[in-house]
C-alpha cells in the first residue's frame, strides 16, 4: 500500500483542498508516525507500520527551519495563503506545541502577515488547557468530529487510548465558537462491516451536535488519497452537496471537498 510520510518540521508548499498553498508544519518524527488516532483511511498509514526511530523536532529547530522557508518563500515572490500544523499525527501531541504556535504566529506577523494559521487536529488533546489557549491564538482551529457514534468512532478513528465523544463535544462547546468543524465522510466496508456514515441515522445526529457546538464553518470532505484500508469508497458529490447543503440551512458555512 502507499502511504505518505511528511518530512519534518517543514514541507511544501502545497495547494490544499480546503486551505490554498498551503506551507506544512510537522511536529512529528520525519520518519514515522505518532498519533492518538489511527484511523483506517489516514494517508499516513497504520500506526504499527511506521513507528519512527527519530525524535519529535524541537521547538527551536521548527522556528528556525519555519523562518529559513518564509525567507526563500519571500525572496521568490510566492507567500504562502495559509501555516497548517498537520503531517505525520496529531500536532497536539507535542509538548511545547502552545510555545510553538507563539514561535509561529511571531514570525507569521514578521514575513507573510496575510496568512492565516491554521490546525489539523483530531480533538483529543483539547482538554489540556495549554493545547485549548493555544488553539484559541490560530485563525483556524480546525478540529475532527467524523461522527457522534462511539461505535463507529472505535471502528474507523480508532482511538489510542480512552475517547468519549460526549466530553470531545463539550470541550469543542468550550472554545465558543472558534473552531472549524472537520468530517470524513465515506462509504464501503472494513472488515466485513460498513463504514457508510452518509445516511441520515449518522448525518441527522451530527447536525444537532453542529447546532449545539455552533462552529464558525464545517468542512465535509470523503477520501482523496490511498487508504491503508481495502474496501473504503468516497462519498459521491451528490452525497456531500447534499450533506452541506442541510449544514448551511442550519446557519453554518459548509464547504464541501471531493
């Protein structure tokens, strides 16, 4: 199977689906994966098939790298729209992530004050108050909420340790309003089971958890690259138009990626 594992701390740009040219921030070991979820469609891969050998970088070597990029990104005329944490796991997972964002928000004002900041995050490190302020300093604090069905959570997130959905929710409630909602939405099987969560039983729900934790904008988007699971199938376009359209009824920006 391919899989993709970013170099660290610094990759791209690239153009994003969602975000634009986008410059990538990997907080991550450059040769494996960490990560609190270990989802079966992740680009990365399965976790247990890339342990790294290195170390997380520093906090000193992602300013430093960061600002040797933005300098050549300058000097060649092409700023980047968007600074997304993302890459090999889950950002927040590193533990001067919070310093970081400050690093990153510093030197963003210095050479491409345009450009918004932004956060992948699968939401499982939100109840840490440094983590939670430190989301509350980006432009888009983009956070995951596939479903609101633990059973399907266990499925297709596969959390590494204890995840209640139930606290994720209110924890999102917390950042009052400063948070971009993320949803995967695919179809086909796993293991013999389905793994549809376009049908009103799962879409229905996540609506009135939409309506409860009134995010500034929700992003739906279906798989783009190979998955580390056989048998996983995209969402069609009329799936997810249709979905963002009952997003948007609600007051909410949707935008939705094929």
């Amino acid at each position: 199977m391919s899989t993709i594992i970013y170099p660290s701390p610094i990759f791209g740009p690239v153009h994003s689906r969602r975000l634009g040219i986008s410059l990538g921030i990997n907080l991550l070991p450059a040769d494996g994966k960490v990560c609190s979820f270990n989802c079966i469609y992740c680009e990365c891969g399965f976790n247990e098939d890339h342990r790294p050998k290195q170390s997380m970088p520093t906090r000193q070597q992602v300013a430093q790298k960061l600002e040797e990029k933005l300098q050549q990104m300058s000097a060649e005329g092409q700023l980047p729209d968007v600074l997304t944490f993302a890459g090999n796991g889950e950002p927040t997972c590193h533990p001067h992530f919070a310093e970081i964002i400050d690093d990153t928000i510093r030197l963003r004002n210095r050479y491409c004050p345009q450009a918004k900041v932004s956060v992948l995050s699968n939401s499982t490190m939100i109840h840490r108050p440094q983590v939670h302020d430190a989301l509350m300093r980006v432009d888009n604090n983009i956070l995951k909420l596939d479903t609101i069905d633990p059973l399907y959570i266990n499925k297709v997130d596969c959390p590494v340790g204890t995840y209640d959905v139930g606290l994720i929710i209110d924890r999102m409630k917390a950042f009052n309003g400063h948070l971009i909602i993320q949803t995967m939405f695919m179809r086909g099987e796993y293991q013999g089971e389905s793994v549809d969560n376009t049908s009103d039983s799962f879409v229905s729900p996540w609506l009135d958890t939409l309506r409860a934790i009134k995010p500034q904008q929700v992003m739906v988007y279906t798989i783009d690259r190979e998955t580390p699971a056989h048998g996983l199938l995209k969402a069609t376009h009329e799936q997810l138009d249709a979905i963002r359209d009952r997003v948007i009824a609600l007051g909410i920006a949707c935008s939705a990626s094929y």
